[in-house]
C-alpha cells in the first residue's frame, strides 16, 4: 500500500517553526516511503482564516524546499460534503440538536461538580440529549439557534470497541466518551474540524497522519466517526509540541519565530530546518 500523509494547517496565521518541523516529518516519511504527501488547507473557520496566511503557507514551503502532490485541497470549498455527512448522522439518530448557550453550560458544570473538565475542554452535560423529537422539532421550526452535538455513548455502542496505531507506541484504546458530546456544526461553523478532518482523510485516501499531540485527544473522536462512516483508519504519529529556549509553547500570535520573519532575517531554509530540528530533540 503506498503510503499518503498529509500537512493540513489552518491560515489563521503566519506558520512558525513548529508547523515547518510538523511539515518535515511527514514530508520525510513520505518521500523516504516513496509515498506522497498532500497539502490540505484547513480553513473552515471563515472568521478566523484569511486568504493571505493561505498564500503565505504555500510560499514558505515553497521557501523551505518542502513540496506536496497533487492539487491543494481547501476546505471551504466543501462544506456540501461535511454536511452531507452530518445529514447522514443525524439521520441515524446520532446527532442531536444543543440550544444550550455557553454560559448555561458553564452553570451547568458549576453546579454538577462532577469531572466538568475533559482532554478537549468543557465536558457538555447533555442537557438537551434528552430533549424529545416534538420539541426539537418546534425549537428548529422557531427559528432557535443550536448547534449539532454528536451522541457519543450512543456511536460507542453501535460500534463497539475501537483502537488506532500511534506509531512508537503500539495500539491504543479509544476512549469514546474522552470529550463528551462534541459540537460537530454550529450557525457560524457549518462543519467541525472533526468532521471536516476525517471526511477529508478518508477522501484524500490518507493512510498515515502525523500531527502535535495537542490534537491526541480528538483521535478518540476521529476513529468514532470514522468507524461510523465505514471509512479507513489511519496510523497517527503525534509529536511533541516545540518549545522556545524559554520553553515556551510556539503559537501563531508570536511574531518572533515565524518562518517568515526567519527567512526576512537571513536565515535559510537548511538553518531554519535544522533550528527546528535541534528545538524537537530538546522535547
Ligand atoms: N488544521 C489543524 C491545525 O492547524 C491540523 C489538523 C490535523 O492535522 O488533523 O491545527
């Protein structure tokens, strides 16, 4: 089987040394795999995305000498195929309707005492799961506005046990229920990144996914909808996250470090590679 990874930042930002590590390794493994790799633009966040960190994601890989296959997927161009999939979920009773606010959640939690907090933030506590179809149906029709949560006890169960392979690790346990019944659309987001991101996956036949270990948590998710859906399972590498020599965490608000101001500073692409690289050994 050839092996097909993929880089799949989102332009909310210029991309600094963490993301030009995160791009080498999977641009390693696949062309020492003699597989490819595709660069998929994540930018269903329209609020937050802007065309211009698209055109700068390009250019400094480009710069860096990391190329990809095949054309650029954007992920704004297809929100009839993330939504075709919450339709498919929502017809299997596996996606319900939330008309909960924030706040009203956060009181909820406050009150509840009960682990409020889980690897992917507030634990919603199904408060409108219980919601009957009538009035659902009559808050939709009102004009309520919601947002689409996924049932996860209820997908757990349909589809029974599940693993993935992290490599270096061996085989993992999904644990369904790790962030509780995660939005998977809203008014403003007609798709989560986790619909968005497997749909794609599956699409672009990506058969090994590396990516930070910030995202570890939303593999439990992602091989739940996945197994739903009957698509393929990937392997997952996720890495460290690079740290500054204060060690602190790269984020796209910092200036300092992007591959940008990098390159404007004089670095070249093999410095700034190896910076990244010497950063990844110190984690
Ligand atoms: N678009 C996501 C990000 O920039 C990465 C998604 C993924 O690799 O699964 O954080």
């Amino acid at each position: 089987m050839t092996l097909v990874t993929r880089f799949a930042p989102s332009p909310t930002g210029l991309l600094h040394l963490g993301h030009a590590w995160s791009a080498l390794l999977g641009w390693r493994h696949a062309r020492e795999a003699g597989g490819k790799i595709l660069l998929r633009i994540e930018d269903i966040d329209t609020e937050r995305c802007r065309p211009e960190f698209d055109a700068a994601i390009m250019e400094d890989l480009a710069w860096l000498g990391l190329d990809w296959d095949g054309p650029v997927r954007r992920q704004s161009e297809h929100f009839a195929d993330f939504k075709a999939v919450l339709d498919q979920l929502k017809a299997n009773a596996l996606a319900y309707p939330c008309f909960c606010t924030r706040r009203q959640i956060e009181a909820e939690v406050a009150a509840s005492q009960s682990a409020p907090h889980g690897l992917l933030g507030l634990i919603y506590p199904g408060t409108c799961r219980a919601l009957s179809d009538a009035e659902r149906i009559e808050r939709i029709a009102a004009g309520e506005n919601h947002a689409w949560r996924f049932d996860v006890a209820e997908a757990a169960r349909r589809v029974g046990d599940l693993t993935w392979i992290e490599e270096g690790q061996g085989i993992m346990a999904v644990d369904p229920l790790v962030g509780g019944d995660v939005v998977l659309a809203r008014k403003d987001t007609p798709s989560s990144y986790h619909v968005a991101v497997t749909h794609d996956d599956q699409f672009q036949g990506i058969t090994w996914i590396t990516r930070g270990q910030d995202l570890y948590p939303s593999t439990h998710i992602h091989r739940l909808l996945q197994a739903l859906m009957g698509w393929d399972a990937p392997a997952y590498r996720h890495h460290g996250l690079l740290v500054d020599e204060e060690g602190k965490r790269f984020a796209k608000r910092d200036r300092a470090l992007t591959l940008r101001s990098l390159r404007e500073a004089g670095k070249t692409p093999e410095q700034v590679l190896a910076l990244a690289e010497k950063l990844a050994a110190q984690i």
